[in-house]
C-alpha cells in the first residue's frame, strides 16, 4: 500500500475541506462555513456550491430563521416554548452554541436540540438525544478529534425534490441543520447526525482556516469515513466500502473528482461519498499524518483542489488509479 501510494519515507497528508456533510449519507452537503457537510456518511441534500463553505449536508444559506413551513398536528410530549433569548443552559467549556429559532426540546452536554414544527417529533428526539452525545464520542475517537465548544441542532421539515438535502453544517456558526419528515427511521437520521458532527470535529481539529477550503473529496470522504460505525452493512462491515467494490465491479464507480454541482441528485451524490469515503481508508492506510497534510493544503472546496502531488508525489488521476487497484484487492480477499 505504502509503494503504491509513493511513500518512500514519509508522513501523510495535507489538507480538506470546508464546513458544510449521506448515507450512505447522500443527504449532506459541503460549504465552508459549516461542513455540509450532503448528510455526509451518505445522506441526501441540496448541494450548495462546494466552493461556498458548508459542509455537505449542507447546501442551505446559513441563515438562522428557517422558512416558514406547513403545520403538523402539535407534538404534545413537551409543551411548546419557544426559545429566542435563553443561553446554553450546559456548563460544557468552549464556543458556545447559538440561540436558533424553533422550540427547545433539549440541552445535554454539549449539544441543543430545537425542532421546527412539521420535523422530527419531540419524543423521537428526546429518545436519540442521548445517543447523539455518544455519537459525537465514537466518531470523535475515529478521527482522533474532540468539540470544542457546543454545537445547536435544527430538526426542520424534510426537503423535497431530486436534490433535497438531508442535513446541512455551518461549522463555523456551529449550527446543523437535519431535514426530516416525523416518521424518519431514528437508524437514518442517526446516521446523517453522525456524519454531521464529523464535519464540527473536522472544524476544530484543522482550524476554520483550512476547513473553509478543504477539498470536497476529504472533507465529505472523511466525515463519511469517521461516521462508519453508523453505517454498517449485515455483515458488520461499513457499508460504503462494500458499495464502492460492488460499483467497481459493476464498472459504474465514479471518478473521484466527479461534479456535484453538475448533477446534485441523491443517488449521484452517494455514489460520490461512499467513493469518497473508501478513498480516505486507502489514504489513511498510508498513515494519518500525511492525509492530515493533505486536508490542509486544500485551495478550495473543488475536488481535487488539495496538493495531492506535494503529498503522495501522484496527481489525484494516478492515486484514483492506485485506489481502484486497492478496492479489487480488498473485494478479493473477502
């Protein structure tokens, strides 16, 4: 592996991507100011210009107050105040969240969940609230990353149409945004969370200044990647490894500076991320400190915008090569 990608002594990387995160999380989209993070392990959103900050799960203009949305019967678990002036009511040190519009349903340790009326219901939410801390934990631990402040999350009515974002991370607003109808499967929106908080820990582990012009291919590859343990296939393995040697075997595998913004449909963009992510464990075979490397040498939220020759010494062209050859090695030996 380590021939294969040029290493002949070496450390790893450089540098990714910006803020805006599928699910395979096809509903996450990237931007510099967030991590859009499409939702992000694949989830599936609207994507906003990858050059413009976000994560991808995040395609949304990063204004605070949601649109107005049609009305669902009143979810009567809690009752209805509404939040606007109250502080982060959580001892957690760090950056703190912002106040967002919406009903305060809960404040666990280091995160404030508000609901939008038509989004996820407040018993849903207050079940997997628990399970979102220990989220941030598990994939914090995979990427060797921690928060670094509170981060406010927004369930709003679902998006509809062939480019509907799932979720969506202003990173540097620490605010995510989840567009979910009531009667999501908790697993999948679970799993987009996951991916989400991804794109906040890359913020603070690389810094606003080289997430805002992370590569799309690490900055969404790697969210993806570090939220694995949320999607999983029945075999116990991540499902986008599996998708990404199915598609090669296929011949459909798609390249891997493939364009977004050229066809945001879901299906597309989690072909994109599950390549993407399976990129990043090839990269990250060759060591941690070289991907870190080249996380932060990105130009821009273009893919392929990183220094990928400085680093590995290949053109992405010539590692997309080596990592096909990899995927059939790893699909061999299973």
């Amino acid at each position: 592996m380590s021939g294969r990608l040029g290493i002949d002594a070496g450390g790893f990387l450089r540098q990714l991507c910006g803020t805006v995160a599928l699910i395979l999380l096809a509903g996450c989209a990237a931007v510099a100011d967030m991590r859009a993070t499409p939702s992000a392990a694949p989830v599936s959103e609207s994507q906003p210009s990858p050059a413009s900050a976000a994560s991808v799960t995040i395609a949304a203009a990063p204004t605070i107050a949601p649109a107005s949305q049609p009305q669902e019967p009143a979810d009567t678990a809690l009752p209805a105040a509404t939040a606007t002036v109250m502080p982060s009511p959580s001892p957690f040190a760090g950056t703190p969240a912002p106040v967002l519009v919406g009903t305060l349903i809960s404040s666990t340790t280091r995160l404030d969940l508000y609901r939008i009326e038509g989004g996820l219901t407040i018993t849903t939410l207050l079940k997997l609230a628990p399970q979102f801390e220990q989220a941030i934990d598990r994939v914090g631990a995979r990427m060797g990353a921690q928060l670094q402040g509170r981060v406010a999350l927004s369930f709003e009515p679902a998006q509809r149409g062939p480019c509907a974002l799932r979720g969506l991370t202003l990173s540097h607003q620490r605010i995510i945004r989840l567009y979910y109808a009531p009667e999501t499967p908790e697993q999948r929106v679970l799993a987009v969370v996951a991916h989400e908080l991804a794109h906040e820990l890359q913020h603070d582990y690389y810094g606003w200044q080289a997430h805002q012009k992370s590569d799309l291919i690490l900055l969404e590859g790697q969210a993806t990647w570090a939220s694995a343990d949320y999607a999983l296939d029945a075999h116990g393995q991540p499902s986008w490894q599996r998708a990404a040697e199915l598609a090669l075997a296929e011949g459909n595998l798609l390249p891997l500076d493939v364009s977004l913004e050229a066809d945001c449909r879901t299906a597309t963009r989690n072909s994109a991320y599950n390549g993407w992510a399976s990129f990043v464990a090839f990269l990250m075979d060759a060591g941690r400190e070289r991907f870190d490397a080249l996380y932060r040498s990105g130009q821009g939220h273009r893919p392929g915008a990183a220094d990928y020759t400085g680093i590995y010494g290949k053109s992405l062209h010539d590692l997309d090569q080596d990592w096909r050859i990899w995927l059939a090695e790893q699909r061999q030996a299973r």
